[in-house]
C-alpha cells in the first residue's frame, strides 16, 4: 500500500502533516509518529515494514505498535489516501 499521489495534497511543517483531499474538501492532520509512517508510505510499504520502522525509531513495545500502526492504516484508508 501507499499513499495515493492524486486527489489530495500535502505538506509537512515541523512535526506535522496536513493533508487536503481534494475531492472531498477534508483536511487531515498528522502528528507525531503518524507523520513518519506518512512519509514511509509515499512508496510501497507494508504494515509489517511500518511496525519495524516504528519498532528501530521509538520506544514502544511490539504490541503497541502494530495497534497504533494499524489503527492510522485504518484512518488513512476511511479517508481514501491510500492506494
């Protein structure tokens, strides 16, 4: 999966990616670890890559991870900004 590269637009100041579907007119904002996994999915990735990146990047046991992990995958594809 990746993020979709048309009908939205994206940038990211700091600590934080705001992101506008066109279609729709929704803005999204993305904090935190949420804007790293953004940014790994701007190519093909998988669930299981996100966890291990999250997993070498933070402080954070197996379980929360993949939970948290999935739970933004989740959000992301409700919202139609993946592909």
């Amino acid at each position: 999966m990746h993020v979709r590269t048309t009908d939205f637009s994206a940038r990211t100041i700091g600590n934080e990616t705001i992101v506008l579907s066109l279609p729709t007119s929704r803005y999204f904002t993305i904090t935190g670890v949420g804007t790293r996994l953004f940014e790994l999915l701007a190519t093909e990735t998988s669930v299981d890559e996100l966890v291990e990146a999250v997993l070498a990047e933070y402080e954070v046991d197996a379980a929360t991870a993949r939970s948290d992990v999935q739970r933004f995958v989740d959000h992301l594809r409700d919202a139609r900004l993946l592909a």
